[in-house]
C-alpha cells in the first residue's frame, strides 16, 4: 500500500514552491484553479495550428516551388535540415529560457519568430532565404511546439497529466487533418508565396492571443493547479516534491536508455511512413488511391488513440503506452513485408499499426518526464528530450534514402528495419520499467541541500 501511494505521488506531482530549505506545495488559501483549462486550450491552439504549420509547408510546397524556381528538389529540401537545426538548437535553451523568462513570454517570442520565418518564405527569391526562414520556422518551434504545450500542461495540472496530454496533442491530429487541404487549396489558388503569407498571418494573430491570455504560474493570479487536492495542502510532508535536477538526470542509466529509445524512434518511425508511397510503387500498385486510403487509416487510429492510451498512463505508467505504439511498429514493418499484389489488405493493417507507432514522435515525450524524473527540472529534460528526437529526425531521411541507394528496394529496407523494430520494442520495456520511487527518492537528500 505505502508503495502505491507513493508512485501515484511521484506521477501526479504538482507544480512546487520554496520553503523552508525543502520544495513543498505552498501554504495558500486560494480556490482551486479554473485558469488551467483556458491555459490547456492555449496548449491545444499550439498543437492545432502552431505545431501543424511546422511540419505541413515543407511537404506541400516542394513540387510548385522548385517548379517555378528551379530548384533541384534536393536543394530545397535542404530547408527541412535547417529547420531541424533550429530545433535542436532552440530545444537545448527551452529549459534555462523558461527558468529566466517565463512561459508566458517565451512562447509568445517562439510564435512571433515562426510568423517571421513563414514571412521571410513568402519573399524568399533564393536558396539561402528559404534556408534562413527554415531555420526560424525550426528555431522558433522550440520554444512553442511540443516542448511548449508539455510545459503548460506539467505546471497548470496537478493530477490526470496523460489525460490532459493525450487531450492537447490529439489537436495536433486535428490540425493535420484539417489544415493540409486548406493549405493545398490557399497554393493552387493564390500560389504558394501567399499561402506562406497567409500562415504567417495566422501565427501571428495566434501570437496576440498567446502575449493576452498566457500566464506563467497558478500563483501569479492567486490560484492552485487543476485537480490539486486541497485538504492536503497543510500537510507538508505529503506535498514535499521528490524530482531531479538535469545534472542529476542525466548520470542515471534511466535517462541515458530513454534517450537513446526516443533517437531511434526519431530516425525510424517517421520516415517510415514516408516511405509507404514510394514501396507501393514499386509493388505496381495504384498509389495515389491505395495511400490517400492507408494515410487516412493512418491519420484516424493516430487520433482516436490518443486520448484512451494517454489517460492509461495515469494509472498503468507510461509503459502500457509505450509498449502498445513500438509493438504496433513491429506490426507495421511485418505487414508491409507481406504487403503484395495479392495482399495489399495488409497495406491497411500496417497503416492502423503505425497509427498506433507515430504516438511515440510526442505523446510519451512529457510523461516519461514527469513519471520518472518529477516536476523539478521538467522543462530542460524535457528539451532534451525532444532535441534528441528532433536530431534522429533530421538523420532519418538521409539514413533511409541511403539504406535504399544499397539495397535497391524498400522491400529490403523494411526487412533491415525489423531487427531494429523489435530492438526498439525491447528497450522500450526496459528503459521504462516502472520503479521510478527509486530514483527520485535516491535525490531527495542532494535536492535539498541545493536550496
């Protein structure tokens, strides 16, 4: 029983305050929040627009700007590296920038930057601009995509938080599905400097929003998280914190394995999809109806996931998630092995299978944090994180397009990817094994001698 009680403290934690040498929940009188749920739609604004207009322009634009420039699709496709470069760099300084600045302020910052890079893409009349705007646009993501909303959702929600992130970033589904076919309509009827023109607009209206309505912490308007329990807020010993600080985190074998799990996630799952057109080419199947149909099996499971598996995690850890997106990516890569001519049945079994896989590219992300390694330190491990993931991604294309040069077939490339599906299974297993007590117990002593 003592064991139970204390692993649903260390998965509810709550938002955390300095007092007398020990992080403790504070003192106060105030009614519970009810501020959270207007900060956790802002979250999902950033999933359904911000996050969206990230990843949508470089895929939906290729063909008609490197028609009317010239371009070598290469070339232009370089924009993407850069934009993974910005990324990285910005996720590395999300922590310490939060620290010093405040969520308000510096996600209101990432929203303006990103309506500048879409801006300079619009006017972008060579290689360099397009380089330039793709490195803010990737920049600017750092500190107002994932990283971002995991944060709100971490400082404004006491209890529920894999409910809450399934909840946020089942709106980055939505925008998806939404947002392409009004982007793709903006292109084909303005032209595609308009259409960047146009999202630099909207980012930017969305950036208002955020400066009006963001605010950094419960206590600043005199409230408390959403589902903090009241009637234990005078018992200290309860309400005491246990979390890790980053230097610490980083030396446990736990943070080293989830690492490495979420960078291959990076460099195998998502181009993993992106390979599924060009393998049903080259299975002499009718592409543009066999993948329009698997890519919205795809879209849809991804969808309707999220909310139910997230919310499991509130009760059954993060490993029943986890265990449930790398399976159905050992399924995924299985199926498009026997996907054929005579089988293209299983051209939709894997697309619902990888419906399942693409969770791992955000929602585990911030309740592996907060799970095994507390509220402490959450938004600079958090940053790590997803930096490590981001720079998986931006070695994914041209890993996968080299294992092709090689081998000749994605057919081969997907038997060379399932030894290394079902190792990112069993690391997935492993590296979240589900004592985390035990670490943050180990660094209850070192936390509060550092204050």
């Amino acid at each position: 029983m003592h064991e139970k009680n204390l692993k649903a403290r260390v998965n509810d934690q709550s938002p955390i305050y300095k007092s007398k040498g020990v992080m403790i929940m504070q003192n106060v009188t105030e009614k519970k929040s009810n501020y959270g749920w207007i900060m956790m739609l802002l979250a999902s604004l950033l999933g359904f627009a911000v996050m969206t207009f990230t990843v949508t322009p470089i895929s939906l634009f290729v063909v008609p700007i490197t028609k009317e420039l010239g371009y070598a699709r290469s070339s232009y496709t370089l924009t993407q590296t850069f934009q993974f470069a910005g990324v990285i760099i910005s996720s590395l300084m999300f922590g310490s920038t939060i620290s010093k600045y405040g969520v308000r302020k510096v996600i209101t910052f990432g929203a303006i930057l990103q309506a500048i890079g879409f801006f300079i893409l619009s006017k972008s009349t060579s290689l360099p601009m397009f380089y330039t705007g793709g490195f803010l646009m990737g920049f600017a993501s750092g500190f107002c995509a994932v990283s971002a909303a995991s944060t709100i959702i971490n400082t404004w929600f006491a209890k529920r938080s894999g409910f809450i992130v399934g909840l946020v970033f089942t709106f980055t589904s939505f925008g998806g599905i939404i947002w392409n076919p009004v982007i793709g309509g903006w292109i084909a009827k303005f032209g595609w400097r308009q259409a960047f023109l146009y999202i630099a607009m909207l980012v930017f209206g969305i950036s208002i929003l955020l400066a009006l309505l963001l605010r950094d912490k419960p206590q600043d308007i005199g409230q408390v998280p959403v589902y903090f329990d009241s009637t234990s807020k005078n018992d200290e010993k309860k309400n005491e914190v246990k979390g890790m600080m980053f230097q610490e985190a980083i030396k446990t074998p736990k943070l080293k394995m989830l690492l490495l799990l979420i960078f291959l996630c990076g460099i195998a799952i998502p181009p993993t999809v992106a390979t599924i057109p060009a393998y049903l080419n080259d299975l002499g199947l009718q592409v543009a109806v066999l993948w329009g149909v698997a890519n919205s099996v795809v879209l849809f499971v991804n969808t309707i996931s999220k909310i139910p598996l997230s919310a499991a995690t509130d009760k059954y850890g993060v490993k029943s998630l986890i265990s449930i997106a790398l399976f159905g990516y050992v399924l995924a890569i299985v199926c498009m092995i026997l996907a054929g001519p005579e089988t293209v049945f299983f051209v939709f079994i894997a697309a619902g299978c990888m419906g399942f896989a693409v969770l791992m590219t955000s929602v585990p992300m911030p309740i592996i944090v907060r799970q095994f390694f507390g509220n402490k330190d959450f938004a600079k491990i958090m940053g790590v994180i997803f930096a490590t993931f981001s720079v998986g991604q931006a070695l994914a294309t041209p890993t996968m397009n080299l294992v092709y040069d090689t081998l000749g077939s994605y057919k081969y490339v997907y038997y060379a990817l399932l030894p290394i599906a079902v190792i990112i299974f069993a690391l997935g297993w492993v590296a979240t094994s589900d004592k985390p007590e035990h670490l943050l117990i180990k660094s209850k002593d070192s936390l509060e001698k550092s204050y």
